[in-house]
C-alpha cells in the first residue's frame, strides 16, 4: 500500500550531533516505572490513607505487643516456650524438610508423575519455519525461491544507523524470527497481521520499521502518524518504554494516552502533534470526541497489539469507531499471539490484501518450560490457600507471579503473604494506576519476591527472570493458560508453570495435558506443611478482618471527603463549571457494562441465565443502532460534522 506522505532522506548533520552514548551493549529493561514510587506515597497522603504493607507492619507489631505482654505475666520458661512458637507461626516453616526427608518425599515435595500424552497429539518441532501467506493462505514465497526468513543482524534489515545503534544499546543483536520477515514487508509498506509466541519480539517487529519510516517525515508539519492501540494500560506504557528506547537515538516524538494518569498532560502532548501515540481505545477516542486540536487525518499507519483480547474484552465497537476515523490511505499492522475468528473478522475489516505471518506458532509449548500441575481434591479446597504458602515458602520463593480468580482473592493473597512473612504486591483493577505501575516496579526491581495479579499481566507484558507462575485458580480456556504461562520461560529461558486443578477443571487438564504431552507432570505437596500452614491462616484471620475493616472505614472516609471537595468546588466555582463544554461519550458507563457482558455471554464465562441473555441482545441492538448513526454521519464532511456536533450542544445547553 503507498504511503500517505513522502519520504525525505535524512542527512548525516541530522544525528551527528547525538554520537554520544553509545551502548555497551549490556541488556536493558523494556521499560522503568521507577518515577512511580514517590506518586504513591503522595496519593496516599493526599488522601490520608496508609497502604496495605503499612496495615500489615502495624497488625504484626500489635500481635508481638500482646505476645510480650503475655510473656511478662509467665514464668522464665514459659516465656521460652511461647517465644518458640511465635517463631514457628510466623516464620517460614523450616521444620517440614526434615520431616519430608524422614519419610522418602524430596525436598520440594515432589512425585513427578507424568500425565500421558494422547496418541493422536504430536509435538511440534522446534526448528519450524516462519509461515508467510496472503489472505488466501496461499505462500507469498515459494520454497522454491529459496527464501529465508532469518537474519544474522539488524544490518542486514537495512536499518539506518540511528536505530542500528539503539539495538545495540538494548543489548538487541539477532532478530527473531518474526522481526526478520515483519520488517522488510513493513517497509515496503505492506499491511501484516502477525501471529507469534509471547515473548518473540512482536513489539520490536513494528517499532522498528515504523521508526525508519519516520526518519524519513516531512518534519516541518507535524502530524499524529503512528497510532498502536493496546488492551491495557501497563501494556501500552510498556510499548510506548520501549518505542522511545529504539527512538533515543533520533528525533521521533512519542506520547502517551491510556486511562488511569491525568487527562489535561495528555491532551497538551496530543496538541503538539506527536509522531507516534500509543493508547488504550477509550481513553483516545475521548480524546478525538472531546479535545480540540486533536485528529487522525494524517495518520500514516495504525498497529493493533494484542488484537485478540482487544476484543475479547469488550473494545470491538471502538476499535470500529477508531477504524471509521482513520484515513483509508494507510498501513495497518495487526499482532497477536492467538488467532480467533473474530480477530479474523477484524482484519478483513481493517487490512488490505494483508500478509499473514506465523512465527513460532502460540499452541505450541515453549522448549524450557516446566509445566505442573497439582490436584486439590473436592474435600481440600478450604485448604487451597495453605497449599499455595506450602509452594511458595520452600520450592518456589522468589520471582513467581501467581495469577487469581478475582480481586478480592489477589487483596486476601497479599494480607495472608505479607502476615506470613513473605514479600509480596498486588496487581488488579480495584488499585489506581500509580498503584499498579509502583506494583509492577517493586516485583521488576525484585524488592519483592511475589507478584500476586488478576489477568492484567496476563497479556504482553515482559518482565525479565520471571522464573514460576502459579495459576491459583485455574483459567476457564487453554487461550488464558497459554498467555499466563507466557509470562516466564521467554527467549529461551527456563522457567516453570504450576496449575491449581480442582474436580471441576478436568476438561481443561485434559486439553493441557494434549498440549503439553508427556512433559506434564503431577506435583505433590506434603500433608504436613499443608497442615501446618493451615493452623497458621486460622490464627491469622482475625488480622486478616482488622485489616480489611481498616481499609472499608478509610474507603468511607475518603469518599465522605471527596463529596465534601465536590461541593466546594461546585459553590465557588460553578459559573467557570457549568460554562465548560460538555463532553460526548463513545459510550456510557451503562452501555460498556452491557457490551462486556454480552461478550462474556458469547465466550462461555458465564451460565446463561434469562437476563444474561437478554443484556445480549440489548447490547447487540445497541451497537447496531449506533453503528447506524455512524454509518449516516460518516460521509459528512469534517467541518459538518463539527457544526453537527456544536448543534447538540446546543440543544443540551
């Protein structure tokens, strides 16, 4: 596809002035949310709270206050006695090993069994090469053609030397091989919908070639020209770090708008015209609805990370809405780790004649990963959280990332390991966004040794010497195990994966055990720490209740206060208020409710009850009708449409 501006030759003045610095070519992380440790110690001040850790601490020092009070009411020995316990309670249990090697069980309380593989199931080959089709599925080279998708160096992609020397610094010396067929069709302007296996480099695969396209800009007018759309926030920062570090070396601008950090700084950076803008789907389209100044008429190319669960989770209607705004005349590049039907569905609406490509396909299971799985037995369930502090105190201690069924579950996880001892952080929804990036650069800098999340963290995100992920609570389709699992053994590196299996989740041990063969084996935890570490948990709940106690009484207050503000605000400055422009929402709170509960419908999550059912067809009526309306106004002019909308305006005021 031609691209929609010209290209000039940069001269060698251009980048002469920035040949200092260059690389050692030691490694470096893709990203560094290091600035967010002081914003939330800040937001905790502004809104006089104190964090969990805090809670924690204070629990743990109140409960030895009245250890030591009992302790002065006794005997000499007594004192020993209690102080001996106190230690045992609260302390890795260090006891069970011994008791583990007196009756035969090995020290990480282990029975490898393997799980047999089915007789039709055949393992991939590990050496398989890289697929590239047309949207017929038919070869785009010939093998006959001799063509190879490898490449010994980025030299060979023909990049400019800016960019050549950023990969160097970065430690980037080989492309995968995604990256060396991605690039050379990327710039000849190709549209590619990209499939690879987490953690092959799809994020370099089109940063790259879109930066050498921008070397080559009409830079006096600038314009918005790249535009990557991510599912979630962490992810798009994540990108967007890792974009301005292959950029370090040019004059390529970059800016960010996701949800979760301040709206005005967003939409001054997107005023300024920036050359690359990765968001989140909602929070640019408010942007696009509601900030003067701010379009896409010269968007050059637009990439979709992580298409698939874009969609899963309820952004089809945006990314059409995004789709509708761009100029026809563009590059579309698509990327995922999974192909669905309805990612499928969306590259015929988005991509011309697009190429496929397929690298290291996503089902098949990485070469150094360790996969297990442990049974708990319908009458042990109560003792699901013991059998996780057993895991995590002895054979799994640093770097794990264990992924929970819900928020509430990851908040109680944290309280338990932070009374246990352990060193742990939380990553879920009901956290603010300074919360989940501080979270993220704890677990990165190994300041703590857990990272307890919801699926988040499940898609994209590389955080390097992930050794253990742990699915507390098993995933509902091998689609999610497979991402999760992809958090650890990346690049080669070795790594493990256990999986919490109940009664109920024996359909998908089965479709796990298919795809991991005979390498699966069963782990077995020993009777006695299970035990031990549920006596503990027992006498932990009443800190367990004080501390969640705490945080509802803070919650309260803060909202208390929060309305009181509001008022304020509204009594002295309610001229100024109510004289702003009225902002247009894509979608209502009440619409994106209905829209993710019909995809939640649609992909089995839920029981399909009457109501779930009827907020499905709702939601389906609803998007049909907007995507009416949009069809109507689509064709009108620009500056109409505007008029269009001041006449609301209007008509609201």
């Amino acid at each position: 596809m031609t691209p929609s501006f010209v290209f000039e030759p940069p001269s060698d003045e251009e980048y002469s002035d920035k040949e200092q610095g260059l690389g050692d070519g030691n490694f470096q992380s893709s990203w560094d949310f290091a600035s967010y440790f002081e914003i939330v110690s800040q937001e905790h001040a502004r809104g006089s709270t104190t964090s969990v850790d805090f809670k924690i601490t204070k629990a743990l020092l109140q409960q030895l206050t009245l250890h030591h009070s009992a302790v002065d009411e006794d005997d000499e020995g007594i004192s020993s006695e209690c102080e001996s316990d106190k230690q045992e309670d609260y302390k890795q249990p260090e006891s069970d090993e011994e008791d583990d090697q007196e009756e035969g069980d090995n020290d990480d309380h282990t029975k490898p069994t393997p799980i047999q593989q089915p007789e039709d199931e055949e393992e991939g080959d590990d050496d398989s090469p890289l697929n590239i089709a047309d949207d017929n599925n038919q070869p785009f080279f010939a093998p006959s053609e001799g063509m190879s998708f490898h490449a010994n160096s980025f030299i060979e992609l023909n990049l400019s030397r800016p960019l050549l020397r950023a990969c160097e610094k970065l430690g980037h010396t080989k492309p995968t091989p995604i990256q060396a067929a991605c690039i050379p069709l990327a710039l000849a302007g190709r549209d590619i919908c990209g499939s690879a296996i987490t953690g092959s480099g799809k994020t370099a695969a089109f940063a790259l070639p879109t930066l050498e396209r921008l070397l080559f800009r009409p830079k006096r007018v600038p314009a918005i020209r790249v535009l990557v759309l991510t599912p979630t926030r962490e992810l798009g920062l994540q990108v967007l770090s890792m974009i301005e570090k292959l950029a370090q070396f040019t004059d390529i601008r970059c800016c960010q708008a996701v949800g979760g950090l301040p709206l005005k700084a967003q939409e001054a950076a997107l005023r300024s015209k920036p050359d690359i803008v990765v968001a989140t789907p909602g929070r640019i389209i408010d942007h696009l609805h509601n900030s003067m100044s701010v379009d896409l008429e010269d968007l050059a190319v637009l990439i979709l990370d992580e298409a698939d669960r874009l969609l899963e989770i309820g952004f089809s209607a945006e990314i059409r809405e995004l789709i509708r705004l761009c100029p026809k005349r563009r590059q579309t590049m698509l990327f995922s780790a999974t192909m669905t039907t309805e990612v499928d569905e969306l590259v015929k609406l988005s991509l011309t004649k697009p190429l496929r490509l397929s690298a290291d396909p996503s089902a098949r299971r990485p070469v150094a990963l360790t996969e297990e799985v442990v049974r708990i037995r319908r009458m042990r369930e109560v003792n699901k959280e013991a059998v996780l502090l057993a895991l995590c105190s002895k054979t799994f201690t640093s770097r794990v990332i264990i992924f929970s069924g819900t928020k509430l579950a990851a908040h109680r996880l944290k309280i338990l390991f932070g009374l246990a001892g352990f060193k742990a952080a939380e990553l879920h929804g009901n956290l603010s966004q300074d919360q989940r990036l501080h979270a993220l650069e704890l677990f990165r800098k190994q300041k703590v040794d857990f990272l307890i999340a919801t699926e988040l963290v499940s898609r994209g995100i590389d955080i390097a010497g992930v050794q253990t992920v742990i699915n507390y609570e098993c995933p509902t389709h091998l689609t999610s195990y497979v991402h999760r699992v992809g958090r650890t053994a990346r690049a080669g590196r070795e790594g493990y994966a256990v999986t919490f299996v109940t009664d109920n989740d024996r359909s998908l041990l089965k479709t796990i055990a298919k795809r991991a063969g005979s390498k699966l084996k069963s782990r077995i935890v020993a009777e006695q720490s299970i035990i031990k570490w549920s006596q503990i948990i027992e006498q932990m709940e009443d800190q367990v209740a004080a501390i969640l106690l705490e945080e509802r009484e803070e919650q309260a207050l803060r909202k208390a206060e929060m309305e009181a503000t509001k008022a304020e605000n509204m009594i002295a400055h309610k001229d100024e208020i109510y004289s702003r422009r009225k902002k247009t929402w894509f979608q209502t709170e009440k619409q994106k409710k209905m829209v993710v509960n019909a995809a939640k419908a649609s992909l089995g999550r839920e029981n399909h009850s009457g109501n779930e059912v009827i907020s499905a067809q709702q939601a389906e009526d609803l998007k049909m009708k907007v995507k009416r309306k949009q069809e109507r106004e689509k064709n009108l002019p620009r500056k109409m449409r505007r008029k269009l909308e001041a006449a609301r305006e209007m008509l609201r005021g």
